[in-house]
C-alpha cells in the first residue's frame, strides 16, 4: 500500500510540475509530446508515460531541426541559383561588348586600309622593250615594302602594262616579265609571296599615240594597288 502511495504521490507531483510551467511548446513539440505519451502509457503506465512525453519532445525537437535545416538549404541553393544567373548576364553582357569592340575594330582597320589603298597607287615606268627594275626604284620599292609588311590584312596587285607598239602577244609576256620583276622585289624586301597577286595587261589599257613619248612612257608600266586580302580569298572560293 505505501509503494502504491509513493507512486501516485509521485504521479501526482510531476503532473503538478508539468502543469505549473509555463507552456513553450510550439506545435511540432505537443505533436511529440502526445504521440509520445500515448507511446509510454501504453508500453509501461504512469512512469513510461512519462517517459514518453519525454521522447516525443525530443521527437518533435528533432524533427524542428530538420525542418529548419531544410529550409536554410533551399534558401542556399536559391541564392546560389540567383548568383549563378548574376554570373551568367555579366558573361553575357561582357561577351556582347567584345563583339562590339571587335566590329569596331574591324571597321576602324577596314576604313584605314581603304583610306591607305585610295592613297597607294604607285606606277613603276620601265623603258622600250625592258623589264628591269631601276635601282634607285628598288630602293623606294623596298621602304614602301616595310610598310606594307605591316598591313597583314591587305594584300598587293601587280598589274603590269605595255604600250601599243609591237606584236600583242609580245607585249603580253613583257608585262608579265615587268610584272614579276616588281614582285621579285617586293618578295626581297619581306613581303610575303602569298600576299601578291600578278596580273598581266599588256597593251589593254595603252592610251598613247606612237607620237606621244611621254604617254608611251606612262603606258610602259607596273601599277601596284592594295586590295584586302579577305576579298581575295573570297574571288578564289568562288
């Protein structure tokens, strides 16, 4: 009989207890509190009742940190995700700004090689019936080279011309011959081989009278002219 009284004594003093605290308990921590209860009384009466409001606290708490953690891990990856979006429309736009640039570029070099093959027409005179390149000529040849050495997206055309006195087909090959001897030069003094482009006229475009020596000498001639290259390679693709 006095162990029965100490029990409900007891019973009586931790309901006492549990009752008199102020409640803290949010929803997840009750829905422990019960579930455990329920749990406990039924395994083991008053005691493993408590016992089980004991586990379900730590359910409910348990279950809280869970939830929360879960929640910090979303709220993570959707700044993450934001960050990475951030990421991708600076790319984007810094990858539009270099298309720019290099538009403008391409336009600026493009306008600049036109302005300078307006500006470049140079005619080499040869004598009657010859096709060697003066020295003094080679000379300015070679200064004119190193610049267009430097122009790597132009490249040259050797026109060469005759006048009308003779056979047409021997003017033919000594515009051709006048043609290469200029290139030859040109070739020496570093320019590339692949950047010349010859062209053989003859007396096609002679305008000068037999009479006329200084439009016979005019005719006798190799004219050099900057094309760019990108044209070219287009012309040989067609």
């Amino acid at each position: 009989m006095r162990h029965a009284i100490i029990v409900i004594l007891a019973t009586t003093l931790t309901s006492a207890s549990w009752a008199a605290e102020p409640s803290k308990s949010t929803k997840l921590e009750k829905f422990g509190l019960g579930s455990g209860a329920v749990i406990g009384a039924a395994a083991g009466g008053p005691i493993g009742m408590l016992l089980g409001a004991a586990a379900g606290i730590w359910l409910g708490d348990r279950f809280d940190a869970e939830q929360g953690a879960r929640i910090k891990f979303e709220q993570r990856w959707t700044d993450a995700r934001e960050q990475v979006a951030d990421l991708n429309g600076l790319i984007e736009s810094g990858e539009r700004q270099i298309e720019m640039l290099e538009t403008r570029y391409r336009q600026d070099a493009r306008t600049m090689q036109d302005a300078v093959g307006e500006a470049l027409d140079v005619h080499i005179l040869f004598k009657t019936d010859n096709t060697v390149v003066a020295d003094e000529t080679q000379k300015r040849l070679s200064r004119l080279a190193n610049l267009l050495a430097r122009m790597e997206g132009m490249s040259i055309r050797v026109g060469g011309h005759a006048d009308a006195r003779g056979a047409e087909e021997h003017n033919v090959q000594l515009s051709a011959q006048r043609a290469a001897s200029v290139r030859e030069t040109l070739i020496r003094a570093g320019i590339s081989a692949s950047r010349i482009f010859v062209d053989a006229y003859g007396e096609q475009y002679a305008s000068a009278d037999e009479q006329d020596l200084d439009g016979l000498a005019f005719d006798r001639r190799v004219q050099l002219t900057l094309i760019p290259t990108e044209s070219v390679e287009r012309i040989a693709r067609q």
